[in-house]
C-alpha cells in the first residue's frame, strides 16, 4: 500500500472541476480551514464524510484517499534486490522485521507477498539460532501458503506450492511436502515447441528462434537442477555414479554452462564430490572440488544470467522474466560467503580438513569473500 495521497486527490479534483476549497467547505458542511488542512496533509477528514466527498467528485474511497494496494512488476524487483542487501547488511532481525512490515503494508498484493517469502526462504539459513531459522521457514511458507490459495494465478500458484515445499523439505518434514506435490510426476510438456510453431507460421522466424532458445535454456539449467539432487542420492555404485557425473560435464561443457549460469553448475560439483567421498574416492572427490573453486574464484562477478554465441536471443528475457529477474538470489557478498561454507560445513569433506589441497581451496574461497 502506497502513502495515502489524499491531499493531492483533493486538489486534482477539486482543480478538474472548478470548484473552491469554500464550496467544497459548504457542500460537506466544514469551514473552509478544514478543508485546507485536508489538502496539506495536515489533517484528514472523519471517515463519514468520505463516502460524501468521494460522491461529490464521482469517484471511489479508494481514489479518493490515493489508495494503490498493488506494486508494480519493477517496483517489486526493486524491492527484493532492496531486502536482499538489507540482509547482508543489517541485523538478521532488523532485515526481517522490515520484510514482516512489509506484509503488513501490501497483505492483499500477492506478487508481494510472494517475493517476500521468496526472500525469507534465500535468507533463512543466515538466522543465529536454528529456532529463528525455523520461525523464518515457517513464515515464508505460511505466505507461500496464502498466495497460492488466494492469488487466482495459476502460475503464481504453482510457483508458491513449489516454495511451500521447499520450506517442508528444510523444516525436514517430507510427508507433508509429498502430500501438497501429489506423488506422481505431472506429465506436462513444454509449451515452447508449440508457440515456436505458431510464430514460425505466421511468418517471425526471428521470434520463433527467441522461444526456442529459452526453451532450450530453461531445459539446461533446470537440468542442473536435477543432476545436483541425482548426485546427492546415495550412489548406486561406482560404476553407475562415475556414468552420471560423465554424462553431466558432457551436457555442462557443451553448453559452457560454467559461464552461462555458474550458480547452477556450482551445486552440481559440490553433490558430485560428496557422492565421490562417500564411495571414499577421495582424489576424485577433491578434484570436483577443485572444479568447483576455480569457477567460484573465477572470473564469474558480478554474478548473473548471460546468454553467448548460441543463445543469442535472451537478454530481454533475462531481465524481464519472472524466473530470472531475481538472480542472484542474495546479494553476492552472503554468496561468496555461503561459497565457502559448503566446503568448511559439509560432513561429507570433514575427512579432507587436513588435506592441503583441500585446505588450499578454502583458503581461495575465503580470499575470494574479500573480493568486491
């Protein structure tokens, strides 16, 4: 909800329709003072003479006090790249008391109401105590819960029951986090193909290539999604585990995926050395993480989604898409911080903390933090 903007409603309409502050003052029965004081902002008026001024004008209470309960789309980009920075620079409890008044203020806009438990989800993990970071989850997925239910957009929704999940899955309560997924795979294909079609029929073949490529794009990078959760599972085998992480760099150095979303492929080499730890091969294990040093110290910041040579035709929809407009999730100092963590906190490499290749990452990685 934006400040309310009585005052100037006043003035606008009283200017569009000729009239002075002493007739409006007459119509509604007031002096011609109070009338004054409601177009400076001194003062407002009681609340039974709204429906009458509002009247007066002919336009609604909500236009008359300047009423807007929405942001818009740039507005909430900007505030989530606003809360993100207020995470990493002030209190945890300050930065979530701010994101808490923000609710407050725009509890019937929903895209709001989403970032902001998109924000509380990104930033849980930084809380003091495992309670707050608790209370955080439960939170974000209690407004994950409101959007999806209340919103009326199919893919806000969808967006949101996802999130939900991912707040059950940190609060370790799967059963739950299945029951709201439903246990069967949603057989939905790609409308990208279809829409290219469309394009390429009607004769835009330019457009048409933009669909595809973004197809292609999503498919690549949510690919990296899936191998990361493969690889975290314990392995099968040796054999069968050394044929995923093949199959992974294939698909990852073709696309140079390194470049196009270094934060994608990050997480792919942290759950490939784990799986290597677990199978105790320790020299693979340290070269995947090795792999995943030299990009994270790379020449990757600042951190964003980029196309290339082939994906040519995605810079609008980079900045502009709804899946893309919020990344880097946090701001890049917390990252570069968490880049660290998964090395120094992860069980599964606690074997390597004498190692000095080993020790030499970290050392990277913990350079890497001061960079700006």
């Amino acid at each position: 909800m934006k400040e309310i903007n009585l005052g100037r409603v006043l003035i606008e309409n009283r200017h569009r329709r000729g009239v002075t502050q002493d007739e409006i003052a007459s119509h509604i029965g007031v002096s011609k003072a109070a009338v004054s004081k409601w177009e400076t902002g001194m003062t407002y008026p009681d609340i039974t003479l709204l429906p009458v001024l509002a009247a007066y004008f002919d336009i609604s209470i909500d236009e008359l006090i300047g009423y807007e309960p929405q942001m818009e789309r740039e507005e909430i980009q900007g505030w989530y790249l606003r809360a993100a920075k207020e995470f990493s620079d002030l209190p945890f409890d300050e930065a979530l008391e701010r994101c808490r008044q923000t609710v407050k203020k725009y509890y019937s806009c929903y895209p709001v109401l989403f970032h902001v438990g998109l924000v509380m989800a990104n930033h849980f993990m930084m809380a003091e105590t495992a309670e707050k970071a608790v209370e955080v989850l439960e939170e974000a997925r209690e407004l994950f819960r409101r959007v999806k239910s209340e919103a009326g957009d199919p893919l806000l929704g969808k967006e949101a029951l996802q999130l939900e999940a991912f707040c059950l899955l940190n609060l370790k309560r799967p059963k739950e986090a299945l029951d709201i997924l439903g246990e069967s795979v949603p057989e939905i294909s790609s409308s990208e193909p279809l829409l290219a079609a469309a394009y390429q029929m009607n004769g835009d073949i330019t457009e048409s290539r933009r669909i595809l490529q973004i197809g292609i794009y999503k498919a690549v990078t949510g690919f990296c999604g899936l191998m990361t959760s493969y690889m975290s599972l314990p392995p099968k085998d040796l054999a069968y585990f050394d044929m995923i992480c093949q199959r992974f760099e294939a698909v990852a150095d073709a696309f140079r995926l390194d470049e196009l979303h270094p934060g994608a492929i990050l997480s792919c080499y942290v759950s490939m050395a784990g799986g290597w730890a677990l199978l105790g091969e320790s020299e693979r294990a340290l070269k995947a993480l090795q792999r995943y040093t030299d990009i994270a110290t790379g020449d990757v910041y600042p951190l964003r989604l980029r196309g290339d040579l082939f994906f040519d035709l995605l810079d609008e929809w980079l900045g502009q898409s709804p899946a893309t407009e919020e990344y880097p999730p946090r701001e890049e100092s917390v990252i570069r911080r968490s880049m660290t963590q998964a090395l120094t906190e992860n069980q599964a490499f606690s074997a390597f903390s004498d190692n000095p290749q080993f020790k030499g990452m970290v050392e990277r990685l913990k350079d890497n933090e001061k960079e700006k």
